[in-house]
C-alpha cells in the first residue's frame, strides 16, 4: 500500500477506501469459487464504483465493487463518515435486498433473456460486488476517435438497439429498476436543498488553482439555478431507458456489427434521456479528447443524428422536444463533470476525468451560456447550433 495518499480531512485516506474496496472484490470471489485461487490484477480507474480484474482459477473476470451504492468520490468526501462507519454500514448493505449489484445482476439476467440489446456476460454476484466476463473489443468511444466521420450512423446504430426494449412494457421490469441514475435525479440530489452551495464551492477547489476554482463556481451558481427551474415538456412520455448510455459502455467484440453494452441502469423515463446521455458523452468525449480535425466530424455527425430524429416533427414540437434534449445534456455534463472536479488529489482517474479537469473552465462556461439561454426563452435550434459551435470551440488547439 503506497504511504503517500493524502489523508481526507474526515480521517478517510484513498488507500484505505481502495483497500477496503479490494478486500471486498476478494471475500466475494472466495465466497462464489471456493477452493480456487483468486488473485487480484490490475485495476481500473473510476471515479464511481471499485472495478477491478481478477483471475479466479483460470478465467479472468471484472469484478465490480459498490461501496455503500454512492460514487468513491462522494465517499471519499466523507458523505459516508470514517472508515470505521463506511466498514459498519458496508456489512448491512450488503445483505440488503435492493443493494445496487444485486439489482444490476438482475437486469444484465432480464436483458439476457430479452436477446436484444446485447449486454456482457453475468459470472456471479455475492453482496456488494458484481463479476461479469470482459468483452474484448473496441469501444465506441475508440471507434469514433479512429472513424469520426462514421458518428452518425454509430449513434443511430446503438440508438437502435435499444428499440426491443422500448417495446417491453415497463411494468415487466418489476422492482430491479436503478432509478437513482437518472440524469434529472441525480442533479436534484447533487444540486438542490441545503447542501448545494457547500457542494458548488467544492467543485474544483481541490484540483484547480484558485484563480480556476473562483471562475468555475461564477459560471456554475447561475447555471445551476437556470436548469433547475426547467419546465419539461416530454417527461410523461414513459419506457424503459437503459439508463447509462455512453461511449465507454459499447463495445464491438466481433465483426457482427452488433454491439455489446455494459452496466445497465433500466428505470421507466424518458425516451430522451438515453438519447440526451450517448449525445451528451460524445460532445464531451469530442470537446476534450479529440483531435480538432477528428472533434468537428464527431460533432457533425452528432448533429446529423439530432436532425434526423427531428425530421418528423412539427415546428412547436421541435422548439420542445430540443429544448428538454439541450437541458438534459446540460444537467448530464454538470453531474459527471462536477464529480471529477470533487475528486481528491491522488485518486486514480480515467482518461476523461483528466481531460474533463483540464477543460474545466470552457465546460463550465459551455453549460453557464447554454443553461442561460434555455432559461431566457431563445428559441431551442439556435440555441443547439451556438452549443455545438462551441464544442467545435473548445476542441481547437
């Protein structure tokens, strides 16, 4: 165990939440597999739940470790308390009936069921840690950086996959459901009642200079109001969204053309918010990880997806529709960007957490001008076309 994580003002040090997380990865693979060898190997960065490789015998497996069902960044943060009641209250979750894992293994059995769409391979799940067989494959997020110009109909593509599921009526998920992973839900949570300026000041102060950490809370406090006072227009419009729709979570293991999804988060929403989540991560992805060149055509194609599910529609229910995606996006971008940004020093990050920290500032602003436009009234295709714009912007070297 390294002896330089910094120790958390709560007395939680990274290590020790690491650690914690890794012995429960462990006792859980003992528990399944008993009898066989099980070693821990590498891990993978994340600022949400502990994902770590494992070998049991001779397969290699993900296994994937929920502490307390919240991000590690919100435990790290001492949402939870100190170790000590972090470990309490992880033997009570764990036997819980609705824990997170549980629900999740759930879901990925329903989907296997279902056929279509194609979701990892389910291996076991033993109180608070999920195992699943890798996919061996490009993601979409890699795709996409190699083949920018093909954005549109990659999105289109996964968009479609999801149509079997739109189909099943949502009473057929029964309880399993992940509700607390909807865009719009976990923006109340982060950003409303009497935590929210305490939370506001905190983005960013840890891991930008100060100078950063002042323009990031200028730009957000007004953001934050404008989204909130959204009124929706599409939300009635109830199925089954797959719930955690992003370009890390496809991937193409085989030349069937058929992608493979991981970490379902099934809930009855929004058709939109799935749209508004696989939209949204890809702008993101484009803004801060591409190549100039590579970001327009990602952009692009986003905008070419948007335009032909617009096709349809009348010039009110544009205006509506759009305005409920943009606002959607907004919230989507805030919630994970501000989890980065909440991150302590030392935490191993992904490859888009360092990337969203760096583009702090110009995201922030991004979601300050567009929120304050939503709020003002203009009409809903401008406003679309000044964000894009926007990402092209922040994208240029």
């Amino acid at each position: 165990m390294s002896q330089q994580s910094p120790l958390l003002l709560n007395g939680l040090s990274i290590d020790e939440v690491l650690d914690h997380a890794a012995e429960q990865v462990f006792e859980a693979a003992v528990a399944l597999w008993p009898g066989q060898q099980v070693r821990l190997l590498e891990s993978v960065p994340s600022v949400t739940g502990y994902v770590r490789l494992v070998e049991v015998g001779d397969r290699r497996l993900y296994a994937k470790a929920s502490v307390l069902d919240t991000s590690l960044v919100s435990v790290l943060r001492g949402v939870h308390g100190d170790l000590r009641r972090v470990r309490e209250a992880q033997r009570a979750h764990g036997a819980r009936d609705d824990r997170l894992p549980l629900r999740e293994a759930a879901q990925l059995r329903w989907l296997t069921d279902l056929g279509r769409p194609r979701v990892c391979r389910l291996v076991g799940e033993h109180r608070a840690v999920l195992f699943t067989e890798p996919v061996h494959g490009p993601s979409l997020a890699e795709v996409l950086a190699r083949q920018p110009a093909q954005t549109a109909g990659l999105l289109a593509a996964v968009m479609e996959e999801l149509e079997p599921l739109r189909r099943q009526h949502p009473a057929r998920l029964g309880g399993i459901g992940i509700g607390e992973r909807g865009i719009s839900g976990t923006f109340v949570r982060k950003f409303g009642g009497a935590g929210r300026t305490a939370y506001l000041r905190a983005i960013g102060e840890r891991l930008c200079s100060p100078a950063r950490h002042r323009t990031i809370g200028r730009l957000l406090a007004p953001a934050v109001r404008d989204l909130a006072g959204h009124s929706w227009r599409y939300r009635a419009l109830s199925v089954l969204v797959y719930g955690d729709l992003k370009p890390e979570h496809v991937l193409w293991p085989d030349t069937s053309g058929q992608p493979v999804l991981l970490d379902p988060a099934l809930r009855r929403s929004s058709e939109l918010e799935d749209l508004a989540r696989l939209v949204g991560r890809t702008l993101l992805l484009a803004g801060t990880q591409l190549a100039p060149h590579a970001a327009r055509r990602v952009v692009d194609g986003v905008d070419a997806l948007v335009a032909q599910r617009m096709r349809p529609m009348g010039r009110p229910d544009v205006d509506r529709w759009l305005r409920d995606l943009i606002t959607l996006w907004m919230m989507d971008t805030l919630n994970i960007v501000s989890t980065y940004l909440t991150a302590p020093p030392g935490l191993p990050l992904p490859a888009q957490a360092t990337a969203a920290i760096d583009h702090a500032v110009p995201l922030a602003a991004l979601v300050q001008r567009v929120a304050g436009e939503l709020a003002g009234g203009s009409p809903s295709p401008g406003t679309w076309d000044r964000a894009l714009e926007r990402v092209r912007e922040m994208a240029r070297p």
